[in-house]
C-alpha cells in the first residue's frame, strides 16, 4: 500500500497540527472528563 490519504503536503500539516491540538485539549483532565469525540 504505497497511496497518500492527503491530497496535498498542506492537508499533511493541517492534519499534523489537527492532530496535535487534540492531544493537547484532552491532556486537560477536565475536558478529558467533560468532551467526547467519535
């Protein structure tokens, strides 16, 4: 499986950071407790 997922490097940083900020609101114990992704 040699495809990208990402139409462009853009979208490659776009989700980089998207997924970084993620990591950083639920490292929050309170968000953690009161947010729920699906």
């Amino acid at each position: 499986m040699n495809q990208l997922s990402w139409a462009s490097q853009a979208h490659v940083e776009q989700d980089l950071i998207l997924s970084r900020s993620l990591v950083e609101l639920f490292a929050n114990p309170l968000v953690s407790e009161l947010v729920a992704l699906r």
